[in-house]
C-alpha cells in the first residue's frame, strides 16, 4: 500500500487493523456480484415477492398480485428479474405456473438481515465521529 492515498493521510495508521480489513475484504468481482443482487431486491415489488414467497412457499401470479395489492405485469415482471437472477425458480401445473424462493436461496436472508436493515431504516442514525 505504498501509493499517494497512503501518503496523504495526516494520523498514524493501523498497520495491523487495515491488513485485517484487507484480509476480510470481499474481492472487487464479489462486491459487484453483491451490489447487483442488492440491486434486484432493492426494487419494492421484488423484495415483497421474496417476502410473499418465503411466507407462502410457492404462489402463482395472480396471487402474488393479490397479496402484494399490484398488477399482475409488475408481479410477472419481477418474477422475471428474479428468475434470471437465480432467486426464484417455478414449475408448471396444467396451465398455472407457480413460483418459489430459490431452493438455495439463504434462508436467514429474510429471516434476520433484510428485516433487521429495514428497522435500522427506521431508527434515527448516530454518529460516533466527532
């Protein structure tokens, strides 16, 4: 880490706590792999699919579009983005289409870390710094 960021601070630094961070880190292609799959259940109409379907197991469209209170396009259309993801996986039975949560899909996702990001959001934010 000899480059002009180095360099360029004005206090000590903690030789062994950044190689700690570094060592922890997730690589670039990792932290993009993640970003994109925040980025597709950062979309209201997504995360409650994943929410219903978690809930429910397994639903069709126009359930889905019953229970989230939205048109059937919008709930087809993240049922698309989810799929493709690898989120969401479906099967056929006669002519209705029924779709559940990934069979790998991590179940304290939901659970623990997606609910409790959503009561951070809702408690006012501190700060530490000075």
């Amino acid at each position: 880490m000899n480059d002009d960021r180095t360099q360029s601070h004005q206090h000590p630094i903690d030789p062994e706590r950044v190689a700690r961070a570094q060592e922890r880190l997730p690589s670039r292609e990792d932290a993009a792999a993640l970003a994109s799959i925040l980025t597709l259940i950062s979309d209201p109409t997504r995360s409650r699919v994943l929410y219903a379907l978690d809930v429910a197991e397994e639903l069709c469209v126009g359930d889905l579009a019953l229970a989230l209170e939205v048109n059937e396009d919008a709930v087809g259309y993240a049922l698309r983005v989810l799929r493709t993801a690898g989120l969401v996986t479906n099967r056929r039975e006669g002519r209705v289409v029924y779709y559940r949560l990934a069979v790998d899909f991590p179940e304290p996702l939901l659970d623990s870390c997606l609910w409790r990001l959503v009561d951070l959001s809702r408690s006012p934010g501190t700060d530490d710094a000075s």
